[in-house]
C-alpha cells in the first residue's frame, strides 16, 4: 500500500525521484527503494512525506484504491464514500463511514443545499443553524 501510494501520489504532481529525496533528506536510491517495497521509510519521514503531499499519515500508509473507486489517495479532510442509488421517492442511504465520520445518527434533520454549477451538498441541521446565526451576527456588527 505504501509503495503503491508514495508512486501514485508522486505521478499526480510530477515529481520525480530526486524531489521526493529532497522532501526527506534521502537519496534518490531510498525512494526507489520505497517505492519497489524493498525498504520502508522511517516515521518521521512518512511524515514529511504526508504533509509535502497535503494528506494524512495514516492514508498515506494505508489507503487502498478499492475505498475510493481507484481515484488515489484522497487530501486531508475529503472523502469518498463510494456510489449510492437514489430509490423511487428520492431516497439515498449515507455510508456507515460517512455516518461515523460526520457524526449522523438515526433521526438526525439534514438540509440538503442544491447549486446548479456545483452539485448536492448535505449538512446537519443544527451545523446550518448555526453557520447562518454566525453569518447573521457578522451582518450585524
């Protein structure tokens, strides 16, 4: 997994070897080494390499591309929960990990906000609530 991920996410900003070397103080050798699996980088290395690549140690060491439909390793903070059929009344149902996530629980209230241009968006109620009351109380200072 690490290998797999260090290559992809090096590839996806066209970074060669040598910058990767930079990024963590090695030689270009001990990245090759890392990404054909050989050797594996040390802690503190993995976190240079996370933070250079704007993700999590934790994806950067585990992610799988099966979890996002092959499109890599996702940045801090974003996921992809996979794909949900919409049922006959509209219906969907939120991932589990989603769920888990963004701390939805059964009878929870979302609001569903709608942009032509950029697509659906969820978000609980009371997170709304309180997004406008703050934008509110800007407006009136």
């Amino acid at each position: 997994m690490f290998k797999d991920n260090l290559y992809q996410l090096r590839k996806m900003r066209s970074l060669t070897q040598e910058d990767i070397a930079e990024i963590a103080g090695v030689s270009r050798q001990a990245v090759a080494k890392w990404e054909s699996g050989e050797t594996v980088p040390d802690l503190e290395k993995c976190r240079l390499l996370a933070e250079a690549f704007g993700v999590s140690l934790d994806e950067l060491a585990n992610h799988k591309n099966s979890e996002d439909m092959g499109l890599g390793v996702p940045p801090k903070g974003k996921h992809i929960f996979g794909i949900v059929t919409v049922g006959d009344k509209g219906q969907i149902v939120i991932p589990a990990r989603a769920r888990k996530i963004f701390g939805i629980e059964p009878g929870d209230s979302l609001v569903i906000l709608g942009d032509e241009g950029q697509g659906l968006a969820v978000i609980k109620s009371d997170d709304f609530i309180n997004l406008a009351e703050a934008i509110r109380s800007l407006g009136n200072k």
